[in-house]
C-alpha cells in the first residue's frame, strides 16, 4: 500500500518494472560501478484517478547541471513551441505590460519568441546547462526549482503574472501542492496557467509505457489534474488534445469562477469514463498489454540477431530507458544508438550501457534494421531518412504495435 501524493489515500501500485536506472543518466565507463537504480513502480488511485510513480529518486539526482535533455533537438517541437507562444500572445495576454512565466524552460524553445517580441518574461529553469543556453539567447532565467516559496518571492520582486506556462514539467514535479499554490498567488485576478503533458488516455490507448520513466511522477487525465486544482480553489477552464510525444493533453486553469468552462471540458470528462480512466480494471489490461509489448520486441530482436542482422537504435530518448531495461536489450542486440545531442554521444545508455553514437555514425554506414526509440517523432524523422528506407534500411517501431516498415 502507498499514499497517494494528491489525496493523501492509500492505493497499491498495478505494475513494477523492475530495477530500473535514471533515464536521462548517460554515462561512462568509469561511472559503470557506481550506477544508481531504484525499483519503478507505477500505481492508480482510485480515489482520485491519479497514476503515479510509488517512489522518485531524488529531483538534484535527475535535474541538475548536466541533464541531457535539450528541447530544441526536434524542428517538430520548434515549431510546436512557436505556435503554443503565439496561441497565448493572441488569446491569453491583454494587458498593457504582460508579464509571463514558464516553468521548465529548459533552452528556451518557447520563451523565445516572447522574449522576441518585447514581452516580460521569466524562465525558471533548474538544470543550469539548459538554462545557460536559454540565458545566451538573452531569456530571463531564473536556475531553481518552481514551489510555493519561489512563487512569493518572485510576486515580490516582478509582481503577479498574466500567464504560467509550462510543457512538460508538470508530471514531472511529485511537491504538486506547492506548485499548485504557488500558481494561485501567482496568478493576476483574470490570469491563466496553461501547461500540456503526456495524456494518460494516449498511453492506456498507445501502451506507450516507454512513458513511464523516474522523471514522470505523474501521468495526468483531466479527471486527476481537476481534482489537483479544485484543492487550490482553481478551475480547468478548457482542454485541448495536442499531437506530440505521443498525444498530450493542454489544460487551461484560471482562479475558480474567473473565466467559463468550455464545452471540451465537459466532453472530455465523458470520453475518460468511457475510456476507464477512472476504473481499477483498466490498469490490469494496461500491466497484460505492456507484457505482450515486451515479449514481442524482444522475441523479435532475438530472430533478427540469430539471422546474423546489424540493428541499431535511432533517438537516445529517456523513454529507452525504461523499453531497454525492461526488455532486457543487450549491446549484443542493438550495436549502438545514433543521437544528435552532443553531450550523450560517446556515453553509455542507463543499465544496458548501449553505445551512444553520432547521427553520422548512422548515415555514414546504414544497418538493416533502426529501432524507433523516437515514435514520437516517427513522421519527421521518417521524412528524412528517405534514403536510409531507399538503401534498403527497416525500420522496428513498438508503438502502439510492433511492426516492420520496409
Ligand atoms: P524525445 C524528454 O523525453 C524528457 P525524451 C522529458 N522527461 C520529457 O517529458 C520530454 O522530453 C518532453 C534525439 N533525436 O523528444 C535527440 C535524434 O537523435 O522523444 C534527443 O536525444 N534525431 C523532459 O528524451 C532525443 O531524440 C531526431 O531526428 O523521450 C529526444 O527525444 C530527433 C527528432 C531526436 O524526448
Ligand atoms: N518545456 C520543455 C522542457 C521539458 S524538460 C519541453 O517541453 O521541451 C523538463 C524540464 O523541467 C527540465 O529542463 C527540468 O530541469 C525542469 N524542471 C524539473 N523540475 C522543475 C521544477 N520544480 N520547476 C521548474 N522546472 C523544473
């Protein structure tokens, strides 16, 4: 039994997937013997409906000074970013001298354009090398972790803001009753906090359990994240489904009664009973699908190795390294991982220590078959690797089915 971080009641964890290391720690040799794993577990709370991590590691063990994971490393999510920013300069922010916030900043993919465009801005950012990239391109950053306390200190000194952003961080934070309270003195009378994260109805859907990682303390539906707010005396005013990482969900918050609950709102609330996410039984079916998941991949990668093919992995995600570790892919199955972020080529992966390679690596000499570590990123990536399909090249992608693409 464990106790629910939203609702303080008790409920038991549906699935463990083993020991598992911190997804974003890419690492040397050097560093092989003193490896941190944690047991991953993952539960639902039926009084609430909140899906959560039983136990994090530590925030200063997955964020810090050399996280490894920069925003702007998809032109997807550039353009995402850029059309999020401008969706709020043209319907949320009507005041003379707008001041927005954004929590999760990381290098500044969307603070930028309001930066660009003259508007006061604070980035606050706790992972001081992804911030020092935002800061270089003359973003306002603040190097901290968001709660309560942040939030009184920053109404003192730059006073309440007209917007809260935040994309994926939320699910990220486990203390959501001080960010929670924090938004509510932060937030002008008439303000907005809007913030997207992976949608728990995509993953139950999707079984996009790669998901499910240390850095996700929560996976949100709009039924968990309205029971959240409605303890801050704050509303989900609207909802609306986005089309990354997978399927997300963006939900606006206003003060309670500020601004009209929008017809999506009701819709969705509908459709996530429909979908169970409020029912036990659902998570069972979710635990018996990720098995099969698993026992496909590896079946699959354990026949192509026996044929004598060469795969490698394509993205370094965090999302590998639940999918590595929990199916057991050994460097004997997937050679290496070509990645574009410079600071994970030449490491190692979390527990299975695969290679992590250049881009160029990959195009310089073409496997038989790439493993999609980025699905999420399936229809950017597939346009251009043209030539890769055009050599001959495979792809093996796990989400939602395993399948082939010749
Ligand atoms: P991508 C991270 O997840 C971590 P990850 C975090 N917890 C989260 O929620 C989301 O981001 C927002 C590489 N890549 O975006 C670059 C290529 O090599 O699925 C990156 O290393 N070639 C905050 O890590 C990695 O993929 C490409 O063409 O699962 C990013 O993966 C592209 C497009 C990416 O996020
Ligand atoms: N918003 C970006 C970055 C997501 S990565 C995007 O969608 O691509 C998540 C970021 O949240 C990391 O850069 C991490 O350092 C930051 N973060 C983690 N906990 C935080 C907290 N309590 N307050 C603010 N930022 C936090």
């Amino acid at each position: 039994m464990s106790n629910c971080l939203i609702c303080a009641n008790t409920y038991e964890p549906f699935m463990s997937f083993g020991q598992m290391p911190i997804a974003n720690a890419f690492l040397s040799p050097e560093q092989f013997p003193s490896e941190y794993f944690f047991e991953l577990q993952v539960g639902f709370c039926p009084t609430c409906a909140m899906v959560q991590l039983v136990t994090q590691p530590d925030r200063e063990m997955i964020f810090h000074e050399n996280y490894a994971f920069f925003s702007s490393t998809s032109a997807r999510m550039e353009a995402h970013f850029m059309e999020f920013a401008d969706l709020v300069i043209k319907g949320y922010i009507q005041s003379a001298d707008p001041f927005v916030i954004e929590i999760g900043s990381n290098d500044g993919i969307m603070l930028q354009h309001f930066a660009n465009s003259g508007i006061r801005h604070l980035g606050i950012e706790p992972s001081a090398n992804v911030a020092q990239v935002a800061i270089d391109k003359g973003i306002q950053t603040i190097t901290r972790f968001f709660d309560e306390q942040l939030a009184r200190e920053i109404v003192e000194e730059y006073g309440q803001a007209d917007a809260f952003l935040g994309a994926n961080v939320m699910c990220h934070i486990p203390y959501l009753h001080s960010v929670a309270a924090g938004v509510k003195i932060l937030l002008k009378p008439d303000g907005v906090m809007i913030f997207e994260d992976p949608y728990l109805g995509d993953i139950i859907e999707k079984t996009s359990y790669d998901q499910i990682y240390d850095e996700h303390a929560f996976y949100f539906s709009v039924a968990s994240v309205s029971y959240l707010f409605e303890q801050h005396d704050l509303e989900v005013v609207d909802v609306q489904p986005q089309n990354v990482h997978g399927g997300s969900m963006r939900y606006v918050i206003a003060h309670q009664g500020a601004h009209p609950v929008s017809s999506a709102m009701v819709a969705q609330h509908v459709k996530e009973d429909t979908l169970g996410l409020r029912s036990a039984e659902t998570f069972d079916g979710l635990r018996k699908n990720i098995e099969h998941s698993r026992d496909a991949l590896i079946n699959l990668l354990r026949n192509l190795k026996q044929n004598g093919k060469r795969v490698v992995g394509y993205a370094a995600t965090s999302k590998s390294t639940t999918v590595i570790n929990y199916c057991g892919i050994t460097p004997d199955m997937v050679e290496y991982i070509s990645d574009t972020t410079p600071i994970k080529q030449g490491k190692f992966s979390p527990g299975m220590h695969i290679p992590v390679r250049s881009y160029e690596t990959f195009k310089a000499n073409y496997p038989d078959y790439a493993l999609l570590f980025g699905w999420n990123h399936a229809e950017e990536i597939m346009a251009k690797e043209q030539p890769f399909r055009s050599a001959g090249g495979k792809w093996v992608v796990y989400v939602p089915k395993l399948q082939i693409l010749e």
